[in-house]
C-alpha cells in the first residue's frame, strides 16, 4: 500500500496568507508644474553668473524651491544650457518627457528636506 509519508496537495489545506507590502505617506505632496508659465526673460532673471564657472539658480525659479542650485560650466555649456531654457520656453516643448535642465536643478531644489544643490558640468 500507499506509503504514510508520501506529499499529496490538499486543495481545502489552510494556505499562507500573502505578505502585504508596506506604503509610507507622506504629510505633504510635492506639487509640480510640469508646464511653464514663464518667459524665457522673466527665467533668466532668476540665473546669476556667480564666477566665469558657476551659474546660480535662485529660488522662485520655479515654484516651492527650498534653496538656490548651483551648476558648474564651461563656455560651451553655458551656451547649451541657456539654449535649452530658450528653444523650451519658445517653442512651450515643457512637458512632462522635456523639461530643460536648470529648470530640473530647480525642480531638485525644492524637495522637501534639500541642503544643497550642485549640478556637475553635464547636470547630473
């Protein structure tokens, strides 16, 4: 006969329940504009050329920055970056699978908790 110890699957047998994974909320969420109302002069108000290298983004450029951000640049990448704000601004190619990068430093500056803001010469 059939041995005692042989596994046979107990369709009615009680089955683990599955493990539930844990959500956190936060108090606050963090509103984003992913369109610009902005003009290309009323943006570049808010860039201050601090040294020949390094480009200031100060708060209020976009909405609920915490600190300014820094970006480190050469010629050419100041020409590419002030380019980028320009061709979105003009062409209002803001959305949210194109946003320029200073206004992505801005974004990062207004994260709940921020210290400091420095962008490397490529804005990563």
């Amino acid at each position: 006969g059939p041995s005692a110890n042989v596994n046979v699957y107990d369709a009615n047998a009680a089955k683990p329940k599955p493990r539930r994974r844990k959500y956190y909320k936060t108090k606050k969420r963090i509103q984003t504009t992913p369109l610009s109302t902005t003009t290309y002069e009323e943006d570049l108000q808010f860039l201050e050329k601090i040294s020949p290298t390094r480009y200031r983004v100060n708060i209020g450029f976009v909405p609920n920055m915490k600190i300014h951000a820094d970006v480190i640049v050469n010629d050419e990448l100041e020409k590419l970056l002030l380019a980028e704000l320009k061709e979105a601004n003009d062409s209002q190619m803001n959305s949210a699978s194109f946003i320029p990068a200073l206004k992505q430093m801005a974004n990062v500056a207004a994260l709940p908790g921020i210290v400091k803001c420095l962008a490397m010469p490529d804005v990563h």
